[in-house]
C-alpha cells in the first residue's frame, strides 16, 4: 500500500468497511482509515505470533476489547494507552487461567 502524500504530508486512506468508510459505535460515526505499512506489518507479527485460544476465551478477549478500546475510537485515550490497558487486561486473564 502506497500512502498518499499531500504537500509533504502523510494523509490517511480512508478505508472501506463493509462497504462504507465510516462505522456507527455508540453513536457515534467513527471515520476508518487504511493501516499503514508499519501498521500493517505489525498486525501481521501479532497474527503470525497467535497461538490457539479456546472459544471462551476469545469470548472475554472481544468483551474486554470491545470495553478497552471504546475511549481510543471516541477520541479520549491515545492508542499507546489503549494498548497498555488492553495487554494488561489480557495478562491478568491469562494469568487468572493458569
């Protein structure tokens, strides 16, 4: 994917999703944009790094997903910190489970 430059600035691509380039959470539109290379390449080492996961579990992973990155799509918490909580939540189950 080749990003789009404007005057020397990196400019989102916007993405499509199902058709639309916006998506309706809580209500409120949030506006999707293409991953970046980097982005794109860091999804693909968490997928190639995945290991099985029972179906309970991915239950409570999309629960608190869903839960952590609310703020993040609304615009009040910073992708770093959604990150952290995020992976904080998921450890504190894991380690719960043994």
């Amino acid at each position: 994917m080749t990003p789009h430059i404007v005057d020397g600035v990196e400019v989102p691509v916007p993405a499509i999703f199902f058709g639309q380039s916006t998506l309706e959470r809580f209500g409120v539109e949030i506006e999707l944009y293409a991953m970046t290379v980097e982005e794109a390449a860091y999804m693909r080492e968490i997928i190639d790094n995945m290991s099985y996961i029972n179906f309970e579990q991915a239950k409570i992973f999309a629960e608190i997903s869903s839960e952590v990155t609310t703020p993040f799509f609304l615009g009040t918490q910073s992708a770093a910190d959604t990150a952290r909580i995020l992976q904080n939540r998921v450890q504190r189950v894991l380690d719960e489970r043994g």
